[in-house]
C-alpha cells in the first residue's frame, strides 16, 4: 500500500455518474479480493478514519502510519464484517480507534521504558521514588479495574473519555441508539467505581 493521503469525501459527483455503492457492499466486494471495490471504499472512507486516528494519536506521522495499518486490517479482514452486528462505517471505525489506542499505548509503553532506565541511572532521592511506586500502583489498579468491564463497556468508556466524544459521536461511530451508548458509558463507570472502592 502507499504512503497514507487523506482524500476528498467526493459528495459532490458530476451529473449522470452513477451513485456509489454503499460501504456495506463495498465491503463485501473487498472480501472477494476486488482492489477497485477496496479503491472505492477507500476514498470513501479515508478521511473520517484518519481524523478519528489523528484525534487519538496526534502526532501527524504517526496517525499516517496507524490509518495505513487500519486499511490494511481491513483488506485483510473485510470478511469478517457482519452487517447484522452495526454498519460497516461502524466496523471500520471501531478498527481505527482501537489501531490509535494501541499505538498510543505502545508509545507510552516505550517512553516509560526510557524513563525507568534514567531513574536507575540516576540519584533519587526517598520520596520521589515512593511517589513513582504509588502513581505505578494506582495505574495498575486502574488497568486492572478496566478489564472488568464487558467490551461494550470498555469501547463506549474509551471513546468517551480517551477519545474526548461526546455521547451523540459515540452512538453514531457504534452505530446504537444514544440511551443505549449513554447506558453502556454510565454502568461502564459505575462498575469501575465500585471495582476501584471509590466512593461518591
């Protein structure tokens, strides 16, 4: 695949060209291993995937790199989209984000290793390394508590709060109705309340 360029939305098609197919077919077509259908679906989409990358990600590079490795999940794995669990814009947004949450992820992983080999290298005095110990505690009980979460949970609490989407954003890039992402955020939340012993 090429180097990662965000393409025009192309709404306005010139009179007489026929209507797009929809992504859901686009999709499917994929599947089979039709490159022009995955062309198709790829000028379609590719704007709305990198900006939701580049608002998890930020950094410019980065977020080209992570919108190519969605595309090619998608290529790969354009079989496994189930139009009977959510729309296929859906399914390739949930792609992008959790593609964004890892890198960032991995990035913090790999500058954490960096400043733990400095603190070793270097003097610190008593209370800044207890301090570290408890921030190191408190993230892994946050981390811990989140895997108790159902999935559905999980995905509504990272694109709300990680992520900085609004409840209407988060319904529209699951595809559920907005009582039922607003449902999922607030259990979501009060489960890891009561997981983490934080009282109200």
């Amino acid at each position: 695949m090429t180097r990662f360029q965000v393409v025009p939305s192309g709404d306005e098609a010139p009179e007489g060209t026929p209507r797009p197919a929809g992504l859901e077919e686009l999709l499917h077509r994929s599947a089979t291993g039709d490159e022009s259908a995955f062309g198709e679906l790829y000028d379609a989409v590719s704007t709305r995937l990198f900006g939701l990358v580049r608002r998890v990600v930020r950094d410019p590079a980065q977020s080209e790199e992570v919108t190519q490795e969605v595309f090619l999940e998608i290529w790969r794995h354009s079989a496994r989209f189930d139009a009977g669990r959510g729309s296929a814009l859906s399914w390739m947004l949930t792609i992008a984000h959790r593609k964004a949450v890892d890198r960032v992820r991995s990035s913090e992983a790999s500058r954490s290793r960096d400043e733990s080999w400095g603190v070793s290298h270097q003097d610190v005095d008593h209370d800044a390394t207890a301090e570290g110990a408890v921030q190191r505690l408190d993230a892994e009980r946050v981390h811990r508590a989140l895997q108790t979460l159902t999935d559905a949970q999980r995905q509504a609490l990272e694109l709300s709060y990680l992520s900085g989407y609004t409840h209407t954003e988060v319904a529209s890039m699951l595809g559920l109705p907005l009582g039922t992402a607003k449902t999922r955020i607030r259990d979501g939340l009060i489960r890891l309340r009561d997981t983490m012993g934080v009282t109200s």
